[in-house]
C-alpha cells in the first residue's frame, strides 16, 4: 500500500515539475535558504526619525514585521550601543521590555526630562536573537507632551480589494497598564471618537487577555459596513486611557462568487505562535492571484466543517471551493475512516449545490514542535492516517497537491516552514499559494 502511494506522489510530483512550479517564480524558498536568510533580518524602526525625537512619557513605538520573528525585544539605553546592529544586549542598557507584534506602548515615566536610546530585534521561540539589533532612535522624553494612550490597530481589512474573511480577526498593539483588551464591533461608525463608554452601535464585544489580537466568535454574514475598535482595561474592568480609532470592513456576498476557500486554521490564517490570521502574508490567499473570500475557522475538524457547510459556504454561492482541512481530526485520533467520510459528504453537497470542489492535499505536521509550543500530543499514527486521507484526496476530480513541497525528509513540517508544528508559517504559505494559482487552470477547466 505504502508502496503504491509513494508512486502516485511521484507521478503527482511529476507532473507538477514538468508544468514547472519549482522554477515559478525567482527565489522559490526552501527550508535550508530561509534559515540562513533569518539570521541576517534585521526590524526597521516606524514610530521615530533616527534624530532625536520629542515622545511624551508613554509612546507608542513602532517597527516593521520580521516573519520568522515569534517576539522581539525592545532594548533602552543610556547612550548609544558600542555595538550597533550587533545581536548581543549593549553595556549601556537600562532596562529592556519584550512585545509579541511589532511594537510596544513604553512607560518613560522615569526618564521624564531626559534622552534616552532604543532599539529591538526579533527573537524565536527560544528568545535566541534572529538577525541582528535595528539601528537605535534617539528621544527625549517631555512630560509637557500630552499623549492619548488608546491602542493601535494592527489590521487593515480589505486592502487590495481583498474579501474579508468570514470569520474575522483583529489585531493592535495594546496600552500599558491594561490587564485586558476589549473589542467592539459596530454597524455605524462609533458616535464617541477617542472616548471611554462603549458605542450605542455596539452589536458584539470580547474581552481577550492578549494585547495583541481577538478572534470573532461568530460568522459575519450580513452584507454591510462593519466598525471595530478597541480599549484597554484595567484589573477592575475601568478603562485604561480611551477607544482606539475605529476600523473599518466590508461583508460582500459578491466577492465569493468566483471563489472560497475553506477549512480550519491552516485556511483561516496565521502561524509562527503569534502571528494572528489578520497578519496577512501568513494567509495563503495573499498569494492567490484570483479573487476568493476567506470561510476558514480556526479549530475546526472535518466534523465541524461539514456541520456548518450549509450556513457558511452556501450564501457566497462559489463557483470553485477550496477545501484544505482535517489536521486537528487526524492528530486527535479520529479514525481517517471518519475524516474521509466528512470530506465526501462535503464534495457531494458542493455538487448538490453546483460547487466545484477543489481539494488540497493535507501538509504534513511535526509532533515534537507541536507538544513543545502547545503542549499536546499526537497519536503515534498519525503519519498513516495522513498518508489515507491523502490517498483519497488524490483520487478526486480535482485536487492540488502541496504536501510533497512542505516535508522535510522525514516527511514532517520543518520548523523553518512551521515553528510549532502545525501551522505552515508565511513562506509555506507562499509556496501553497503559488501551487494553487500553478494548477488552478488544470482544476478549473
């Protein structure tokens, strides 16, 4: 059996080298190049010029996003570094904080008349240095400066004419001194900018322990305009300065009409341990080069995608389905019996419904990252289930087939595609875009 599906993924392989995708586009990533390229990364500071700044005593700074990177640190400093764009922490530090974005609402309070230095650089899992230190910024610290403190928002829906996806998420970078944030989302542009007290428009709201980032509970399916903000909150549930901005996104059943994609949090989005699915270069639809909305949800099993197919794919009505999702059934223990029947009963309400559906072969998983991010295990078949579900995958009409370009030789995810193990991190979902938008011809005569 073994035997006779290491011949169909050669022929699968095969097939794909002679339309040539390996040589897609210049620079197709593998493991062993993008781990020498994450060692020499480096962030970019945003929030400040390199000439010495006026910030009031709490600001907001900024720096761009290192993809490989799970946190970063933020070094502040009493004079400039004696090791500038080194990857060790300077002699001349005073104190360093760590953020899981891209930026970090500092307290300066205790600088408060006087210049003071800073710089950041990514870290791992492990908190090992991944590149090297930005260059360092210059600020001084004037208490006369007068400084809303209210979040950042981290999202922009809808660039690029994109769709929103179906179940979205939100992402900022929060306020110190905040125990909580709190998300609001409303259907009129809130009434009371830069306020306190939640908007009379209020139609949903969350309360997460993360300062980064909150997932939507519910499927936005009415068309329209949505707003969303966000406030810290404190350990007595007060306010912890205002409201951010509010964002905005647009629902629109239209934007599915070519294209969906579906699935669990493998289509929804994310990765790298802290990099939510707003965090757009880790969703491989970035990289589709035909419209699609999004209907991933993070969590789900082949049980539950089937169980919500007509509430959640329905409405858009898609002409194409991409379908990608059965990770978290297999390495639970569900029998790949059950997976394939769920998947079959979603082909055949695809069909029902005149639906193409596009399967897409599952990537392989690492088990040894997934207990050391997330602390569980995985059944010891989990190989072989993979390799049936596959197996039946393959025998559709119509399927792409992207686990041959996401396994290392022991047929498992790298850590460089995926730190923890189940996630295909932004590279990976690079190489899978890229695979679907080879094929799609293929699988959309």
């Amino acid at each position: 059996m073994f035997m006779v599906e290491k011949l169909k993924k050669r022929l699968s392989i095969a097939f794909i080298v002679a339309i040539g995708i390996p040589l897609l586009f210049a620079g197709w990533p593998n493991s062993h190049a993008l781990a020498a390229k994450a060692k020499t990364v480096r962030p970019q500071i945003t929030s400040a010029s390199f000439s010495l700044s006026r910030v009031a005593v709490k600001p907001m700074l900024t720096w761009t996003v290192v993809p490989w990177a799970v946190s970063y640190e933020i070094e502040f400093l009493r004079d400039l570094p004696e090791n500038p764009r080194g990857t060790e922490p300077s002699e001349k530090r005073l104190f360093a904080a760590r953020s899981y974005t891209n930026g970090y609402n500092a307290d300066l309070s205790a600088f408060a008349g006087t210049r003071i230095y800073w710089r950041v650089r990514a870290l791992d899992y492990d908190r090992n240095p991944l590149g090297v230190y930005s260059d360092v910024a210059a600020v001084y610290v004037d208490p006369s400066l007068r400084m809303q403190l209210k979040p950042l928002l981290n999202t922009v829906f809808n660039a690029n004419e994109m769709a929103t996806p179906l179940y979205p998420a939100y992402a900022w970078i929060g306020v110190n001194g905040a125990a909580k944030h709190e998300v609001e989302l409303t259907r009129n542009l809130p009434e009371n900018p830069n306020g306190t007290e939640p908007s009379r428009y209020r139609i949903w709201t969350k309360q997460v322990d993360s300062s980064f980032d909150c997932y939507d509970d519910l499927p936005r399916l009415d068309p329209g305009i949505y707003y969303w903000r966000v406030r810290g909150i404190d350990e007595n549930g007060e306010p912890v300065g205002v409201y951010s901005d509010a964002g905005k996104f647009t629902v629109d059943w239209r934007k599915g009409a070519y294209s969906a994609t579906f699935g669990d949090s493998i289509t929804h989005g994310g990765g790298g341990v802290s990099y939510p699915p707003c965090s757009w270069e880790f969703s491989y639809q970035t990289y589709l080069k035909f419209p699609t909305v999004n209907l991933g949800r993070s969590g789900d099993t082949s049980e539950t995608m089937l169980a919500r197919f007509d509430e959640d794919v329905l409405p858009f009505h898609p002409r194409y389905l991409i379908i990608l999702g059965a990770s978290n059934s297999l390495r639970g223990g569900t029998p790949p019996e059950q997976v394939i029947s769920d998947l079959a009963g979603i082909r055949d309400k695809c069909l029902e419904n005149g639906i193409r559906p596009i399967f897409i072969t599952l990537p392989p998983i690492n088990p040894a990252s997934i207990q050391k991010i997330f602390g569980e295990g995985t059944v010891d078949e989990w190989r072989q289930a993979f390799d049936e579900v596959n197996a039946f995958i393959r025998q559709q009409q119509y399927f792409i087939d992207i686990e041959p370009y996401l396994s290392d030789e022991q047929r498992m995810l790298p850590v460089v595609y995926g730190v923890d193990g189940l996630h295909p991190d932004a590279a990976a979902k690079r190489i899978m875009g890229n695979l679907i938008n080879a094929n799609w011809k293929r699988v959309t005569r």
